[in-house]
C-alpha cells in the first residue's frame, strides 16, 4: 500500500505542475491566452539570510523536507518556510442541540491526530466531503480559531509555531471574499502592503511589490475598478476571489491558506483563479488550498493531497502524481475498491470510493487503512524531520507584533476611512442633503419664533422647536451610521486576524473619520436653524448653539457605533439602540421638566445626553435674558410678579446661566464616552465565532 517514490515523480511535477504551458490541464492553458510570467520569469527572488530549506536540501526528491525551488521571482525576498504539523486533534463543546439528543460526551470531536506537512513550492489540495472538517483543519493550523480545544504540535521551519510571528509570515484567503466596497483594487492592495510589510522596505520597493502582485494575479486591468458589493457592485465573484488571493500575497507571506478559492466559479472563471494559484507556488510559497468538486484539470495542477474523511480524519494525504496516478494507484490497490473508470475525475472517484457507503459496504475503514500505509510513514518520517530546526537556523522573530507603529496603523486605517467615506455619497451625501431638508423645514416651521420673548408660551415653543429638531437629528445620526459601521466591522475581523493592526487604531480612525463629517453637518444645520428660528444674533450665543449642536450630534453618532459595537449584529444593535431613545426622550427635560422629575428617578436626568443638549442650548439662549415675560393663562398679573425670562427658564425647566461651564464641559464627554466604550467593544469583545 502506498505508492513508492520515483525519481522521475519530481520531474514529473517540475515539468507538468510547475510549467503551466506544457503540462498544465488543458482548459488552464486554454482559459485566458498561455500562461506566461509577467516578468519573463525571470528568477529574481532573492535568498534571505535567514534559514532556507527549499533547494538546498533535498532538492531532487519529492519528499524532502524543502519542497521545491521557486521559478518565479519577486522584488521583495522572503523567506520559504515549512509548516509541519502532528497528531492535531481539535473538539468544540458539544452543541447543545445534540446534548438534547442524548449524546453524553462534553466535547465534539472535529479533527482526529492529523498528521501532515506542506512544504515550498507544493501546492497542496485538501479535499474531502462537506463537513469534512477541512476548514476547521485550515483554521486550526492558521490559528484563526476563536473557541474550542485545540491538541498537537506546529512547527514551522522546525521551531514551534507562535501565532504572533506566524500572522506575519502567513496568509488566509477566506471562503468569503471580504473587503471594503468603496475602495479600488489597486487602493486595496496598497493599504494591506503598507500594514503588512515591514515598515522599513522601501516604499519604492513596497509599491514595485504591489504591481507585481497585480501582475502575477492578473489584476492589472482592473487597477482602479471599485471592489464594491458582491452580487451588486463592482468586482465579480471571480475577481473578487483574485482580489482576495492578492490582498494576501502582497503581506510577502511564506505560507497562504486557501479556503475554496474555485467555489462558485464557472469553468473559465476558476481556471483563471487557479493559474493565479499556480503562479503564486511558483514564486516558492507554500500553498494550502480546500477545494470542493474540482474538475479534473483543476485537480491535476495540484501537488499532493491531503484526503479528510468525515470526523476530520486522513485518508489519504501524499502526491496527486501525473494525471493522479498516485493517487488512482493507492486506492485501487485497496482490495474490494472500484477500479476508476476511462476519463472519469479522479477527485470525484476518490471521494465516492472513500464514502461512508462504501466503507459500510466493504467494512474496512480508510483512515484505519491510511495509518497503516508505508505513505503515512513517510509522513510522518517527513513530520518528523520538519519538526527539527536546523542547525545554524534561528527562530522567526519580528521587533514588533505589528509591521507599522501605531500612528502608522491610525494614519493607514484613516486613509482607508477617508476614501470610503467619500466615496459613500448613498451614506454621507444623504445625510448632508437630510440635514439641509431638515433645517429649513424645521427653519419655516419655527420661522423667526426666537425673536418673541414676551410669554412662557413663546419659550415653550422654541423648547419644543428645539427638542423636536434635535431629537430628529440625533436619532437619524445614530441609525445612519450603524449598518456602515456593520460591514466594516467584518472587514475588520479579517484585518484583524491578518494581523495587519490592533483593534484601537482601527476603531481611532472610524470615530476621527465621523468628527469632521459631523462637524460640516453641525455647522450646517447651526446657521440655518439659527437664522431661520431668529435666534439672538450674538457671536457667543451662535458659537454655544454650534458647538451643543455639534457635541450632540456626534455624541449619536458615537452611541450608534457603540451599540454596534456592543452586540453581536446588526439587528440587535438596532434594538437596543432604540430601547435607550425611549428613556432619553423622556428624560430630556421637555416632556417632564426637571423640576418635577421625582427625586428617585432624577439620577436618570443627569446621565441623559439629550437632556444636557437641551439644558445648554435653553440656558445659552434665555439664562442671561431679563426682559419681563406675561405667563400664558394668568389673567391679571401685577406687575411686580412678572419674571424675568432668565428666572422663568430656571424656576420652570431648572435651566441656570451660570451652570453653562459645566454643560459645556458634560455635552463634550458624552461623545468621548461613547467613543471609549466603541474602541473598547471592537478590542475586546469579538462576535465573530470560529
Ligand atoms: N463550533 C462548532 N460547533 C459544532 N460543530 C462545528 C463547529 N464548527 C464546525 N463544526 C462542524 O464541523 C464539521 C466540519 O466543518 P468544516 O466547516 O470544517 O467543514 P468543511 O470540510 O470545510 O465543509 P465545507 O466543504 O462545507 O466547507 C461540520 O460538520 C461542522 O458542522
Ligand atoms: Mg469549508
């Protein structure tokens, strides 16, 4: 059992794997005019001083350690790394679901002692059924798990694996091809390079690096295309996938996992991906990739393969040989088993020749089978080997976690912000036309009431004028800004893992990105409100409307980022969200004035925002006011009971001239605290389950 090594198997993949024009599958060939290397591929890749396996061990055998040498070189030099990895056995807790069922074990087990290396160079298939666990594999080995129980070694390059210096050597294309939709492809590629490479490359080199990746995975002619939504905008599936493999590639990782980069891809359009694919092994990375029902072209420009069966175990996991021969022959030679058939797909036989059904059928267990071959031996033999660091070598070590300082990551996520801002007019250009309608509608509605001062009626209904507008604004603020923050919250699950950034600068930038378009919309909103109502035309008492106006306004638009940022999804943000507009509106000092708020409820007063909006702006325009005011129903009133306007607003609503200080003061912490509490949420509490 077990097919045995040739020589000839290396010169097999060297000339049918690796040189894409002769040995390629047909339709890879035939998808978009013949392969050929941007660069003429020339060999460029220079060697590192740091430890290198490829080519100088083992160079003419297809086990060994080193895999093989790269064909195609790039401006920046990295460092082809092995990932070894052994006995990985990976459990969840076990869902409740299944608890209710009867099932009595705590843990779910999803991996069984995987055994396994992927080398330089070797472009590796995990196949197995749905469910299998491949994904899981890939996410355990990546370290992108976020819960569970993971046993067994990594190594890479022979020293254990360290998830730090391992997301700055390695790259994870998802499954779903996440990425902000307002910028372009060449903007993409440039803000994951500036984040992932080492802050003292060149920047010369940097962006050369960049359009060579472009290049490699054939971007070029959509350089400045929008990435835009799937399905809707912008890019195709097919493109966003490539887009997807570039964004890693341009880290210079050493080691890229691929979850199903050929899923929902026609014929073309996943041969197109998979010659990109095939150029990246090419440059001597080492390159891991799940695939779901490939055709048989798509499958024999793979390498080897690492076969799971259901319950994450291996059933087979060595090289594909030409035209699968290796792999035909170890299961044909499994007594009981199927021959294949003229011109079937192999990867579809081997996985219906090693279902369920048939090992029911057969009685034989093909994982069983598998660690009683002389391949798994050899794996692990292999293992075994990768496991040790070589002599002279040293372990990865990087100065830093990240590549950039931390006002390198703000100032790269607000360049990001920045252009997806502007370019989001279905976001912020409606927000600034809303806010216009709304000030003059508000503005002809209220036309020129700030100007009466002379019964309680008047300033009731400029307070009401005031509540209303304000109440109209900060509610819209807070649920404009929640789905944008959503989406980019996705984004930043993958970033994030990736490694390119902590989570502070991340969320700095979203809340600095706000400031200024909150700052347009206030002033906005300020000098046509103010004009309009006929409010006191004072510079301070203009400049105290603005700067309340201002403050609330973002202090919402914090508060709607924060709820997002404090629940699981959308949904629920939305909920929660509203739940607190209930009490805020009751508590603003409007509908109850303060001074009738009963003593055990009037804490809520003082920690509601709107109520210290509304406190500012009433005290900025009639604290310091003392003409006469007729109360509104009183009949005959001496003269000597008429309140000034200032006394009124104070023995009325509470509001008081000389507290304004410390309403300047609070109506400025609440947007600060909401902002706190955001940055806080997006570092420490994480939604996404893995
Ligand atoms: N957190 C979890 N709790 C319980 N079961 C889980 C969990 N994560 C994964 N699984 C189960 O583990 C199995 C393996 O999942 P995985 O996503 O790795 O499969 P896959 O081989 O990638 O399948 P596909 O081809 O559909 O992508 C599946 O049956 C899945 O339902
Ligand atoms: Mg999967």
């Amino acid at each position: 059992m077990g097919s045995d090594e040739d020589g000839n198997e290396h010169m097999n993949r060297s000339n049918s794997k690796k040189q894409f024009n002769s040995g390629l599958p047909r339709s890879l060939r035939n998808a978009k005019g013949v392969f050929s290397p941007p660069n003429g591929g020339e060999l460029r890749m220079q060697q590192s001083g740091l430890p290198h396996h490829s080519a100088v061990r083992n160079e003419h055998h297809m086990y060994g350690p080193g895999g093989v040498t790269p064909e195609r070189g790039m401006i920046l030099p990295f460092q082809p790394l092995s990932i070894a990895f052994s006995e990985i056995s990976y459990y969840v807790d076990m869902p409740a679901e299944m608890k209710h069922e009867g099932v009595p074990e705590d843990r779910l087990q999803l991996l069984t002692s995987i055994t396994g290396a992927f080398r330089p160079g070797v472009l590796t298939a995990l196949v197995g059924v749905s469910g299998a666990g491949k994904t899981t594999l890939m996410d355990v080995l990546a370290g992108r798990k976020t819960a569970g129980y993971i046993e067994g070694d990594i190594h890479i390059a022979g020293y254990p694996k360290k998830q730090q210096t391992f997301a700055r050597i390695s790259g994870y294309c998802e499954q779903n091809d996440i990425h902000s939709p307002q910028v372009t492809v060449h903007e993409s590629l440039v803000y994951s390079a500036w984040l992932r490479l080492a802050a003292d490359i060149n920047p010369a080199f940097k962006s050369q690096f960049v359009e060579e990746v472009m290049e490699l995975v054939e971007l070029m002619s959509m350089r400045d295309a929008l990435v835009g939504l799937p399905g809707m905008t912008g890019l195709s599936t097919e493109q966003r996938k490539r887009l997807t493999i570039a964004v890693e590639l341009v880290a210079n990782p050493s080691i890229i996992f691929m979850d199903e980069p050929t899923s929902g891809l026609d014929a073309r359009a996943a041969a197109i991906v998979m010659r990109t694919v095939r150029n990246t092994v090419d440059t001597g990375r080492t390159v891991v990739c799940t695939i779901h029902q490939p055709s048989i072209d798509i499958f024999e420009a793979f390498d080897e393969v690492l076969l799971l069966k259901r319950g994450g175990r291996v059933a087979y996991m060595g090289p594909l040989g030409h035209h699968s021969h290796k792999v035909v022959e170890y299961f044909e030679a499994i007594p009981g088993v199927q021959k294949i058939c003229e011109g079937c797909n192999p990867a579809t036989w081997m996985l219906e020749v090693s279902s369920v059904n048939v090992e029911n059928e057969l009685n034989i267990d093909f994982a069983d089978l598998y660690e009683k071959s002389f391949l798994f031996m050899r794996n692990k033999a292999l293992v075994h080997e990768l496991s040790q660091a070589l002599p002279g070598t040293q372990d990865l070590s990087f100065p830093t976690q990240f590549a950039r300082s931390f006002a390198g990551q703000l100032s790269s996520c607000l360049w990001k912000q920045n252009l997806t801002y502007w370019r989001s007019p279905d976001y912020n250009l409606v927000r600034f036309v809303f806010t216009l309608i709304t000030s003059v509608v508000f503005g002809t509605i209220f036309w020129q009431i700030g100007v009466k001062r002379d019964t309680t009626n008047d300033i009731f209904i400029v307070m009401g004028a005031l509540y209303a507008a304000t109440i109209f604004m900060c509610f819209n603020n807070c649920g404009t800004v929640q789905p944008v923050v959503g989406v980019e919250r996705t984004v930043f699950y993958r970033e994030k893992a990736a490694g390119m950034y902590s989570a502070i600068p991340y969320a700095l930038a979203q809340v600095m990105i706000e400031i200024l378009y909150v700052l347009i919309q206030a002033a906005f909103y300020s000098s046509i409100t103010y004009a309009m109502i006929g409010f006191e035309w004072t510079i301070v008492k203009f400049f105290w409307y603005f700067y309340i106006m201002f403050c609330s306004l973002l202090a919402f638009t914090n508060y709607g980022m924060m709820m997002v940022g404090l629940t699981p999804n959308g949904q629920l943000a939305v909920i929660l969200a509203s739940f607190f507009y209930s009490l805020f509106n009751l508590f603003s000092g409007f509908l109850i004035p303060m001074p009738l708020i009963p003593a055990w409820w009037i804490w809520y007063y003082w920690i509601c925002p709107l109520a210290w909006t509304m406190y500012g702006l009433m005290a900025s325009q009639y604290g310091d006011v003392y003409t006469k005011l007729t109360i509104s129903g009183d009949i005959i009133v001496s003269e000597k009971k008429l309140l000034s306007v200032s006394q009124w607003v104070q023995d009325y609503f509470g509001f008081r001239h000389s507290f304004l200080h410390v309403v300047a003061g609070m109506i400025a912490l609440w947007p600060v605290l909401f902002a706190l509490i955001f940055i806080f949420s997006i570092k420490f509490l994480n939604f996404q389950r893995r």
